[in-house]
C-alpha cells in the first residue's frame, strides 16, 4: 500500500507487497489456527494447492469424492 504525503512529514511512502488470491486464502487461514483442510483438486483450486505445497503448517487430506469431503 503506498501513502501520499499529504503536508504532514511523519507519512511516509511504504512499499507494497502483491499477493495473489491462494497466497491471501492460506496466509488468512493460518492466523486463524487452521492446522488441516480437505479437498479435492482440479480446475480453479489449482493456485491453491500450489501455495498449499510451500506452507508445511497446513496439512491436506485429499478426499475421493467433494461431497464426502463434507463429511471429513
């Protein structure tokens, strides 16, 4: 997020840092102590499981079938 100067000197320009949607799924639910998820991949979860393959605090259980994943 970049700040504007706006005459007050204290406010100064920051970089930013772009995250994608998967980066910002995973890192929301790793502050709210989620340990494990159930899922089944393909198609637009694809950048998901991506991001889910570099952070090892997430455990994944791959289920057979998504509506038995509810049940997990």
């Amino acid at each position: 997020m970049e700040v504007d100067e706006v005459g007050d000197s204290r406010l100064a320009k920051t970089q930013t840092q772009r995250l994608t949607g998967a980066q910002i799924l995973l890192q929301s639910l790793l502050r709210e102590g989620v340990e494990v998820v159930f899922g089944y991949p393909g198609g637009a979860v694809l950048p998901i499981y991506d991001e889910l393959y570099r952070m090892p605090a997430i455990k994944h259980f791959l289920t057979r079938h998504e509506q038995g994943a509810v049940h997990a």
